[in-house]
C-alpha cells in the first residue's frame, strides 16, 4: 500500500494549483483552530482565575466571533476547492480512459465485457474524486498540521507535547496495518462489482431468451448470489475499515484522554497554569484529527484505488498506430495471405487469404460460415492487422496510410449493424450529420426503406424497427455517405425476395463507378459480381474479432409509432413521500438492525460530548487543587467516555451497513425480476446502460437515505436536545443559546441547502443513468463509429454529458462547502454565545466557575451532531430520486398479465389454435396482427412468409406469449393461453430467435441453459443436428470454448447455428424457428432447413423465413402483409395459383441464377 501513487499524481499535474490552494487553506484553518484555542483558554482562565467580566473579556469574545466567521471562510473555499479538483482530474481522466478504450475496442479491449468498462468509466472514475479532493490535500496538511501544532504545545507543556510525541506514530502505524488488509479486501470488492455489472447487462440483453428456456428464474439466483457475494465481501471490506476508524479512534481519543488527565495531575499539584492547560486541552484532538482524517480519506478512496489499477491497464495498453501517409487515390485493395489471430485465441481466424479487388471493380465473397469473410472485411478496414502477411491499399501497406483518411474513403454496413437511440434519420446520417431531410429521405427511398419516417425514434440497438428495416436503415447510412468504396456484409440478410431484388438493384445504382467488395450467402448478389471469391474453410477456434456485439434486439418488432417508453421515461418523476415511504417499507426486514444502529449511533455521539464535558470539568477542577480522590470519578468517566466513543461508532457502522447492504442485495434481484417479467415488450427504448445505472448506482444511491439521513438525524436529534437539557440545567441562558444555534445549524441551515440544491440533486441520479448509456453506445458500437467517422461527435458527446453531471456534482458541493462555511460559523457564534453568557454568571454567582469550561465546550463536541445535516440532507434528495428511479422500474405496467389463478394444466398444447388474433405492441396505433387463424397439431409444420415488417416476429412472441393479443383467442388444448402463465405456455412453445442471445460463457454453459441436466452425449448430438459439432470438435477447448460477450468470438453463422442447437436440445413439442438459416452459407443453410423440417416428427414447427428454399417440405405456409394473412395453403398449391406466394417464388428463383464462383481465394 502506497500512500501516493505516482501514475495518479501525475494525473493531478492539471489541477496541481488548486491541491496546494487546498492545502494553504488547510493549514490556514489549522491556525485559525489555534487561535480559537487560545481565545477559548483566556476567556475561561480570565474569568475563572482572574475574576475578570465582559468588559475585560469583550474583546476576546469579539475575536472569538472574529475566528468564527474566518473558520467558516476559509472551511467553505476549502470544500470547494477540494470538489473542483476531483471533479477536474476524475472528468479528464474518465475522457482518456474512453477515448483510449475506443482505440482498443476494435482490438478486443483484452476481453472486458462493456458492463465492466461502464462501471469503470462511471463509478469507478467517481469513485476516485474522494481520491484527488479529499485524500491528497488531507495528506498534504498531515504532514504540516500535526507538527505545526506539536511545536506550539511543547513550547507551553512539554509534557503534554511529549506524550502526544509517544503516541502520534501510532497513529499511521495502525493505518498502514491496517490498510494493508484493506487493500486486498477492497480490490476484490471492486472485482464483484465490475462481475455484477458485465453479468447483470449480459443477462438483460439476453432476458427473452432466457425466458423461452425458462432460464430466468435461475438468473435471479444467480444474480442474487452474485449480490450476496458482493455484500457479504462489501461488509468484510468495511469491517476492516471500520476496525481501522476505531483503532485510529481509539488510539487518538485515549491520548487525548491521558493527555487530560496528565494535565489535571499537574493542575492539581500546582505545575500548570489553568490557561494553558485549556489550550493544550483544546488542542490536543486537532494534533490527531489530521492523521485520522488522512486513515478515513484513504479508506474512502480505496475502490477509486482499486478501480485505478483496471484504469492504467486500460491507458497503458498501447493500441496499433498508423503511419500517417495520404491514401492512394481510387486504390485497388490487397491481401496477401493474410493470416489473422485474435488475442488469446490459438486459431486463425483469417487463414492465409488472398485477394485483390481493382478500382471500380465489384467482387462477392462466398464461402462457408466461419471461414474469414468478415475479418478479411475488418482486415481491409484496418480494424485487426494481420499476424503474417499484408493489406495493401493501392499498392501501399495499410498499416502506414492515415487510418482516419482511409476510413473516410470507405462505407461500411457489418454483418449485424448497430442502430443508435435516437430517430430512424440521425441514423442515417451517422456519417454525413450535415445531410438534410431530403437527401436522407432519398437514402432511404434507395434502400428501400421509403416508408420509413427519419423522425420516427428507436430505442437502443434499433428497438422498434423489424430486422430487415434495421439492416435498410444502416444501407441508406452508407448510401448517404457516399463514399468511393462499399464493404458490405450480408446487406440483404433478413430481406423477403422482393425487398431484397429492391436492394439488390439500389447496390447496383450505387455501385457503378464505386469498388465494391459484398460477402454474401445469397445468390441475389452473384448478380452484381465482376468476380465472385470463394474464401476457403480452414478450421478454426473462432472467426470474429472479441469485440462487443450490438445488443441483441430480440423484440424485432416493426415500426410504427414510437416505441415504449424506458420505464419511468415519461411523465413527471414520483412525489417525494411515496418513494421515500416506499424505501422505508423496504427496509422492515432490518429494523432491529436500523434501531441498534440509531442507538448505538446516539451514544457515540453523546459519549463525544460527555468527553468535552468532563475534560472541561476535570480541568478546571484540577486548578482548585483538590485531593486526587475527588478527582478520580472524573478521569474515570474521561476514560470510558473516550473508549465509548470509538466503540459505540464501530458497532453503529458494522450493525448500519449490515442491515442496509441485505436490503440492496435483496432489491437489486427484486429489480432484476421485475425487468424479467417487463421483457421484451414493456423495456422498449429502455436503454442498457440506463438500467445497469439504476441497478447499481441508483441502488447503492438508496443506503445513503438510512446511512447518511436518518441514523445522523435520530441520533442528532437526541444527543442535541440532551445537550441543550444539559447545559440549560447548568445555565439557562447558554441553553437557550444552544438550541438557537443547533435549530439553525440542524434545520436552517440544511433547509437553505435543501432549497438551494434540489434541482441539481434531482438531475443527478438521471444524469449518471444518461452518461453511462452514452458509454454503452460508444463501447458497443466503436467499429462503426470509426468507419463512419463519427466517433469525434459521439465523444463529444459523451463528454458534453460529463460536463452535466460534473456541474450538477459542483453545484451540489458548493451547496455543501455553504453549508459546511455557515455550521462553522454558527459554532464559533453559539461558543461565543455562551462564553458572552457564562462569564457575567461566574461573576454573579449563578454559575461556579468549574462548570465554564464545560458551558463553553459543550457546544463544540454538540455541534458535531448536526455538523453533517446539511450534506445528509442532500443525500436524502439523492436517496430520493434514485428510489424514484428504482421504483419506476418496480411498478412499470407488465405488457402481459399473468392469471391471478391459473387454470389446470393441460397434458399437452395439441391442438394449438388461433382464432381471429389481432396484436398490438405497446404505445402503437395500429395492431401488427388483424385477424390470424392458425392451428398447430402434432407433427404439422406451418411457414409464414412475408416482407420485412409484415408481422411475421410479432406472431411468434404471440405464440410465446411475449405478447397478448387484443382481440380473438388463443387456445392451448381448449384452455385460453392468457388463463395459463407464461412459463408454462413457454415449456411447450420454444422459439429460435433471429438475434438470439448468445451469453458471455462457454459454448457448454450456452447449451445447458436450454436443459441443464444434459449429458455430454445429448449436447454433442444437438450440435450435430445444428451442423456445428465438427467445428466444435476443431476447437482446442471443445465445448468448454468460450464465445465472448453476445457471442463475439463466433461468426455470425456459428453463432445462429448455436442458438438453433439450443433450441433443439430443450425438445419443445411446438417449435418456433425464425429465420434459422440466416447467416449461413446456402449448402449449409438448405441442409439444415431440411434437417430440422424433417425433425418435427411428433413435434409441431413453425418456420419463419425470407428464404422458400425447403418451404416445400411444409404443410401449410401462410402469406404475411401488414399484419393480416394475404394467402395460406400447401406449397404446391400456392405455387401453380397466380399471388403473392408464386411471386416470391418467382422472385428468388430468378435471383438463383448467379454465376458459378470465379477462381481464387
């Protein structure tokens, strides 16, 4: 444990000015204490010893108001320059760590999962403010105060400077002890976060897959396992930490107290004079208070510690450069043999491929899934460099051309585009943000994407919009950019046959004159080739770059209108009581917890003031020159209120922190079930990075309500009004002016703060939740970004949404550092209140003056009780919106409602019936259903076709229940599916999706979520149906392989073909496969189309798909268009009448009739 760590100290280099400005001010409140001090000790000894009144000790009283208000001056520039210089170099370094992390993330980022690296650019960056504000200015007066102070003293006591010498060190011998322990304990605390947060946005991409396999309860357990780990390790850590406050407590609080009872031995035999002993006495605390405030800054910034060291592994990862020079015009591009290895994968992922492609040339990739055609793409993009080999650009080594001015050359569409939240055309104009409406509406119009409104708004990854719309959309988007070079992977993928012939065309018009470089599986675009390039099989362990995947959008559902709101998105944010009422029902369970706390927190807090008191007492009794024996109950009491003090504080943490920690372990599951029962349908533009801030920013937000507002107010509330009864018995008049000054410093004060800080304190908790959606998107889609060149903009505005949180995070804390400046003056005013009283009453005989220094002293322990009202204040309206938050997750509108009661289970769903259904997704004006009949008997397989859009996904999440119907009915056996619960209807229907969800795990663990009690055996022969168990056994893990986040390890065929293995493994009697060959080589993709058609044997299929290739082998194939059936019959049938199914057909034949693939590789 290092108490500065150089890598964070040169980060401080910027705002080195203000942490010595800190500093100065620092050491000016440590003088301004000690003249505090000095006038406390004269107005007491002139009084007590000299029997001087007001009109002698009214200039000190004066003075004594004087330092007060300078106090307050100073502690507040202080507070507020320690805010600033966090939030200067946390803001800076949050935009380095980023912007490095986006150079990286084309290169995989060394595998860390995006819910990792937003915990880390959000929390774990805040977390180092505490560092930066606090820790290194409080290090810097510890090395100055303490001796400062200690030099003053022995020149008065030499024995009280002595003492304090012989203790000091043990000071931050225990804190280097003890932070030693903590150190280990807070970085795996900080890896259980990072854990849940990668896990927790791992698994809400993946929420309805989970739930076709019935998978999320156990989730819950996981997550809830997950949570209790992270508690249980949280609690270890602060165990440890609140040992080391006690230690440092205990340490300085009983040399404090052998300091004052030194100091009354010598009063009493005459070796001490009363002033001076007071000044020691006052002063001694601030000697210690420096070190033990450096033990408590340092243990507050040890997760922004922890979260440092993943920092620097990300800013001292080198990412490749480029060389810099101009690119070639109208280049002809290059591999050869390019071999290309993904980090800590063993195999190539490109295997020694060559090509060429002249300028103006159009050349179609084919091949067999995973054989390299999207990585020799990204070689081209210069988004992975080769390990052998070259790219060439004109006859030029792309690794030394402007990265940047080659990818302004070049138009990309990946084989899964990403989509932005945001409108259909801020999409479009990713590249060309200049572009007006009409260029993007004619992009659009190009792509055949016409009836789409730009300024119809998506959620995140394009939720709203079918798959064929999105991959429309990211056509149009580089149609729009209009750039000399097309790379196109798989443009027509999930395309019906007139949709695509559309495309098709448009590629063709756009392309003339352009190099053109498709991958494709589609024998439409053979059509355009000038040379077709097979990409040969080689095995290997993946294809791929690990770079994250656009989160999947398993919703697919068309566009409309706008798509549901992110719960709690719209309308006005809940009423303050409810949703603090709401947390406190929550906390039921932990009220004898709480209650403990409270008490044991009071007693801490009267234990502090019972100490000044009878210092005070002792002191001033002491220069009496009493027999010992009087005194003896006196340091007796000093001792225990001292060991009380610590003791009493620790168990009020531990028992505190304990019960609230159970409590937010239990919500975040509570939370996690709600979204499940949400998904897909009711979370709509509910962004990721939103939902992870709620989960665990807004959550951990909620402990600061009983942490840090109600266990400070219950016990502030009893130990001041035991203070004020106190001191009102000893003199009514300082009572009076006792409670006046902690009524304004507990309620005044905090009221101004409150009434001052509420719209920053509102905006923050949604401001967290904005900043760490706008680090999702830029992490999710950094290769697009790149390419498109938009990556400057999307930084700019991740940082312009930086700058928002941090000026709502300044605003609070000079609200704070104001309130901080004015309970410092309200202190030294209340002080100088009961001196301006005492005095004429020692004088009048009203008060014995033994009882003066206790009158006097009293308020400065008292006042530490509301001292921290203010801020707790704050953290209530803090606590408040993050409940409010929570809660709008907790009680958002379920899309499906679950039977009260449900019916008996039926044996089987056969006949499964449709009647009449008419479907409407959330928020939409018109039903993506009218009127569908359908029935499903064992063994009958049904195809639904139609255009991009038609409904065809919306009939499936009927099917599954993911979505009720309106009207018409939908029966399973005879019983209505909506009197049966969801799970249940799901054992029965299961659903391959189109961008099923494939987790951050091994190909193993993927498998056994669709039935986790399979052998070895079963899972080898549902790889074997799926055509994937060949490749699986090539790969130098097996199935304990793993495939990366979203499955970004694995090709895009691989990875269809996984999900479709999982499908067929859980052996579900109704079988739902929406576009399971999509991705897949045409050989392949027909295969396995027979395969599974030929697999419904006792079992019921339903068969979504642009592709009639094998549609013959069905029963029944029904003709989607705008939600109604247009046509249904048997293939044959359909096929010899004139209609829409003949068309299609007619359609996809002729675009069959490619050429035959020209040499190469």
């Amino acid at each position: 444990m290092r108490p500065v760590d150089p890598r964070l100290l040169r980060h401080a280099g910027a705002a080195r000015r203000l942490l010595v400005a800190s500093v100065l001010l620092g050491v000016a409140e440590a003088g301004l204490l000690v003249a505090q001090a000095l006038l406390l000790a004269r107005l007491i000894a002139g009084t007590v010893t000299a029997g001087q009144g007001l009109d002698a000790l009214g200039g000190t009283l004066g003075w004594l108001a004087a330092t007060a208000l300078a106090r307050g001056l100073v502690g507040y520039l202080r507070d507020w320059l320690a805010h600033r210089t966090g939030a200067s170099v946390t803001s800076r370094l949050r935009l380095l760590l980023l912007d490095r992390a986006a150079l990286l993330a084309p290169h995989g980022l060394a595998g860390r999962p995006t819910g990792e690296l937003t915990t880390l650019a959000t929390r774990g960056i805040d977390a180092l403010e505490e560092y930066f504000g606090r820790y290194l200015p409080q290090l810097g007066l510890a090395a100055v105060v303490p001796f400062a102070v200690l030099g003053w003293v022995a020149t008065e006591d030499p024995v009280a400077a002595g003492i304090m010498l012989v203790t000091l060190p043990l000071i931050p011998l225990f804190m280097v002890l003890i932070g030693w322990a903590t150190q280990a304990q807070t970085d795996r605390r900080w890896r259980r976060l990072a854990r849940l947060s990668g896990h927790f946005l791992d698994v809400v991409a993946g929420l309805p897959t989970l739930k076709v396999f019935g998978r999320a309860g156990a989730q819950a357990e996981n997550i809830r396992a997950i949570t209790d780990s992270y508690r249980r390790g949280t609690l270890r850590t602060l165990r440890i930490a609140f040992l080391s406050s006690f230690a440092l407590e205990l340490l300085a609080t009983l040399s404090v107290a052998l300091v004052a009872v030194s100091i009354g031995m010598r009063l009493v035999h005459g070796d001490l004079g009363l002033e001076t002993a007071l000044v020691v006495l006052v002063l001694a605390p601030e000697v210690y208070l420096p070190l033990r405030q450096v033990g408590a800054r340092f243990h507050a910034a040890q997760e922004g510690l922890a979260a440092a060291a993943e920092v620097f592994e990300v800013l001292e990862t080198e990412p490749p450069t480029d060389g810099g020079a101009p690119v070639p015009t109208r280049p002809a591009l290059r591999l050869e043999r390019a071999v290309v290895r993904y980090p800590g994968r063993s195999g190539e992922a490109l295997a020694a491929t060559s090509l060429s492609v002249a300028p103006g040339e159009t050349v179609v990739l084919t091949g067999p899934s995973g054989s390299g055609k999207s990585t020799a793409l990204r070689a081209l993009l210069g988004l992975v460099r080769p390990e052998s080999g070259r790219v060439l650009v004109g006859g030029v080594e792309l690794a030394s051309l402007d990265l940047a001015a080659w990818h302004r050359e070049v138009a990309w569409v990946p084989q899964r585009p990403l989509l932005f939240a945001g409108t259909v055309g801020e999409n479009v104009r990713l590249a060309r943000p200049e572009a007006g409406d009409a260029e993007v509406a004619a992009a659009l119009a190009e792509a055949a994407a016409g009836e789409l409104d730009p300024g119809l708004p998506l959620g995140p990854g394009g939720a709203g919009l079918s798959a064929g719309q999105r991959q429309r959309v990211a056509l149009a988007r580089a149609f729009l950019a209009d750039r000399p070079i097309l790379l196109l992977d798989e443009p027509t993928a999930a395309l019906d046959g007139p949709t695509e012939a559309a495309v098709v065309a448009a590629i063709r018009r756009h392309g003339a004159g352009r190099t053109v470089v498709l991958v494709s599986h589609r024998p439409a675009l053979g059509a355009l080739a000038d040379r077709m390039i097979h990409v040969k099989h080689r095995p290997s362990e993946a294809a791929p770059p690990p770079t994250p995947r656009p989160p999947a959008v398993e919703a697919g559902e068309p566009a409309g209108a706008d798509a549901p709101a992110a719960p709690g998105a719209a309308g006005p944010a809940a009423a303050e009581g409810p949703a603090l009422r709401w947390a406190r029902r929550l906390a039921r369970g932990g009220r004898v917890r709480l209650a403990l706390a409270m008490v044991w927190g009071a007693l801490a807090l009267g234990s502090a003031v019972g100490l000044m008191a009878t210092s005070g007492w002792l002191i001033s009794r002491a220069w009496e020159q009493p027999p010992v024996l009087y005194l003896l109950v006196a340091v007796t009491a000093t001792r225990a209120f001292g060991l009380g003090r610590a003791a009493f504080r620790y168990a009020e943490r531990l028992l505190g922190h304990d019960a609230v920690l159970r409590l937010l372990a239990g919500l975040r599951v509570a939370v996690y079930q709600r979204l499940e029962r949400l998904a897909p349908a009711g979370l709509g533009r509910a962004g990721r990075g939103d939902l992870l801030s709620r989960v665990v920013a807004d959550v951990d937000a909620l402990q600061d309500y009983f942490l840090r507002w109600l266990l400070p107010v219950t016990a502030a509330g009893g130990v001041g009004v035991a203070a004020v009864v106190f001191t009102g018995w000893l003199l009514p008049v300082a009572g009076l002016a006792l409670a006046a000054g902690l009524l304004l410093a507990g309620v005044a004060v905090p009221a101004l703060t409150a009434a001052l800080a509420r719209r920053a304190e509102s905006r923050l908790a949604p401001a967290r939740g904005a900043l760490a959606e706008r680090v999702v998107d830029l992490m999710t889609g950094t290769d697009e970004l790149l390419v498109a060149g938009a990556l400057p903009r999307r930084r700019a505005a991740l940082a312009a949404a930086d700058r928002e949180l941090t000026g709502l995070a300044r605003r609070s804390a000079g609200t704070t550092a104001l309130a901080g400046g004015l309970t410092a003056v309200l202190t030294g005013a209340t002080v100088a209140a009961a001196g301006w009283a005492g005095v004429p009453a020692v004088a009048g005989g009203e008060l014995a003056g033994v009882w003066l220094a206790t009158v006097v002293l009293v308020p400065l322990a008292a006042f530490e009780a509301v001292a921290g009202l203010p801020a707790a204040v704050q953290h209530r309206q803090r606590a408040r919106r993050a409940a409010e938050r929570v809660r709008e997750v907790l009680t958002a509108p379920e899309p499906v409602r679950e039977p009260e009661r449900p019916a008996p289970t039926p044996d089987g769903p056969f006949p499964l019936r449709l009647r009449g259904l008419t479907a409407r997704h959330p928020g939409r004006p018109a039903p993506a259903l009218r009127g569908v009949d359908l029935e499903l008997t064992a063994g009958r397989r049904i195809a639904v076709v139609g255009a991009s859009g038609a409904g065809k996904t919306t009939l499936a999440h009927c099917l599954l229940r993911f979505l009720d119907a309106e009207r018409g009915t939908y029966t399973l056996a005879g019983t209505e599916a909506t009197a049966l619960r969801g799970e249940t209807v799901r054992r029965w229907v299961g659903l391959c999706a189109q961008d099923a969800h494939v987790f951050d795990s091994t190909l193993r663990e993927n498998l056994l979520l669709a039935r986790p009690s399979a052998a070895e055996a079963e899972l080898r022969a549902a790889l074997g149906r799926a055509r994937l168990l060949t490749w699986v056994d090539s790969l130098p893990d097996g199935l304990d392989t793993r495939v990366g986040e979203g499955g970004a390890r694995i090709s895009g065929g691989q990875r269809q073909r996984l999900a479709l293995a999982r499908a067929l493994l859980a052996d579900f009697p109704v079988l739902v496969l929406d576009e399971p060959a999509e991705h897949l080589d045409l050989e392949t993709a027909d295969a396995l189309t027979d395969d599974l058609l030929a697999a419904a044997e006792g079992r019921a299929a339903v068969l979504i798909t642009h592709r009639l290739a094998g549609v013959e082998a069905v029963d029944e194939v029904l003709v989607l268009d705008a939600g109604r059936v247009v046509q249904r019959g048997a293939p044959a049938e359909l096929a010899a009448v004139a209609g829409p199914y003949r068309a299609l057909l007619a359609r996809e034949t002729a675009a069959a009739r490619v050429p035959e693939p020209a040499g190469g590789r």
